[in-house]
C-alpha cells in the first residue's frame, strides 16, 4: 500500500496537473492532500478531481514544514512518498522506486529542473548538486528533495513528531534515515521539479545568506543530538 502525502497552500495553477500524474500510477492507493488554509481556489481544484483514492484534509496552518508532520500522522502506507504541489511525476515513478524500497528504508531519486511551462532548465539535479549518500556529506550540502524522496512506514518511527528546530522536514528525514537506516540515491531522472516565483523552497543553489545557513546546521545539529 502506498500512501502520497501532499501538501497543498495556494496551488490551484499546477496541483491539478500534479495530482493528475500521481494519480496515473495504479499502486497508489491513497493521495492525502492537506490544504493549509488557501485563499484561492485550492480545495476546489482537489475536490474535482474524481478519483476515490484522494482524501482532502484541512491542514494546521503552521506552515510547510507542520503541514508534513499532519500529513504523515494520517498516512496508512507501507510505503510513503512525499509531493510537492507543482511539479509532475513521470509516468514510471513509483515502479521505479518500488524496487528500491524493498532494499532501502529511504529512497531519492534524481529530478530535472523545469521552469514553469515545463521547459528543462537543469536535466539533473543530482549533477548540479554534486548528490549523493552520505550523513556527512548532506548534512553540509543536503541533498535530500522531499518531491523526490520515498520511505518505508517504519522510518515515522524515528522522525515524528518533527522537533521544533529543523529547518526543512526533508532534510530531517533523510539525514535521520541515514543515520538510522539505509539510504539510496536512485540515479534516475522521475520527477520535473517545476521551479517558478511562488516556491517555497530553493532549487540547486540555496538564496539564503552564509549566516542563515550555519544557523540552520546548528539547529539541525541540535534536533540530531537530542
């Protein structure tokens, strides 16, 4: 069984289309979608889409990062898969990593960079970033993309509930697997990582300052140790 979780905050341009390639895999069995307080037509866009396997949730409007703690409370899979709400699976995604999850706790794979008509910017974000295993390794330079990241259930074990300090719930995760579990970076272009004005997060090349960055590691080093 295969939960998606993904969660949703003004995304009523592309979260159809997304949605629409997640759903086009026949092993999953549910997509949680939690919106988290939208002011546009977010949920309306969610409740058209016909489909049984859709469970729109209201989120706890405490950002991003809570926003993927409820969603993986409510999640029922033995595999899980995270989503953002812009981008596209490609059509062999999940029968792609579904393999590699039976070997692995966690499971990235590589993406290509898209701007917002889906037109190639990067054709791998794993050339880009230099990506790869290791704790060391992404925990000073992450690599671990939540739209490109699966993992088996037992992984929630030892990542939720999300300590207050982590800065990004993907890096937590995969840094947390990979200090708990076995990681594999499947070197397979699966996703298009739509980058446009409105993302919530950065693309190859952190924007934020040197001293926002040591910041984060600081927290992160404190949320690893407690």
């Amino acid at each position: 069984m295969i939960s998606v979780c993904l969660a949703a905050y003004n995304g009523e341009k592309h979260i159809g289309a997304q949605m629409a390639s997640i759903l086009a895999s026949p092993h999953v069995t549910e997509l949680l979608v939690s919106d988290d307080g939208s002011t546009d037509s977010t949920r309306a866009a969610v409740a058209a889409v016909a489909d049984s396997r859709v469970r729109l949730l209201g989120g706890p409007e405490r950002g991003v990062i809570r926003n993927f703690e409820f969603l993986l409370g409510q999640a029922t899979g033995r595999f899980i898969f995270l989503s953002d709400q812009d981008d596209v699976w490609l059509a062999h995604k999940v029968d792609a990593m579904l393999p590699a999850l039976e070997e692995a706790d966690l499971v990235v794979s590589d993406c290509a960079i898209v701007d917002a008509q889906l037109n190639v910017v990067t054709p791998s974000f794993f050339a880009a970033r230099g990506s790869g295993p290791g704790l060391v390794k992404n925990f000073l330079r992450n690599s671990f993309l939540g739209c490109c990241m699966a993992f088996r259930r037992e992984v929630l074990e030892y990542v939720l509930p999300f300590p207050a300090s982590v800065p990004m719930h993907d890096w937590w995760i995969g840094l947390m697997a990979s200090r708990k579990g076995r990681v594999r970076f499947l070197q397979e272009v699966l996703v298009l990582y739509r980058r446009h004005a409105a993302n919530a997060t950065y693309a190859v090349v952190s924007e934020a300052s040197l001293l926002q960055q040591l910041r984060w590691r600081l927290r992160m080093i404190g949320a690893l140790l407690a």
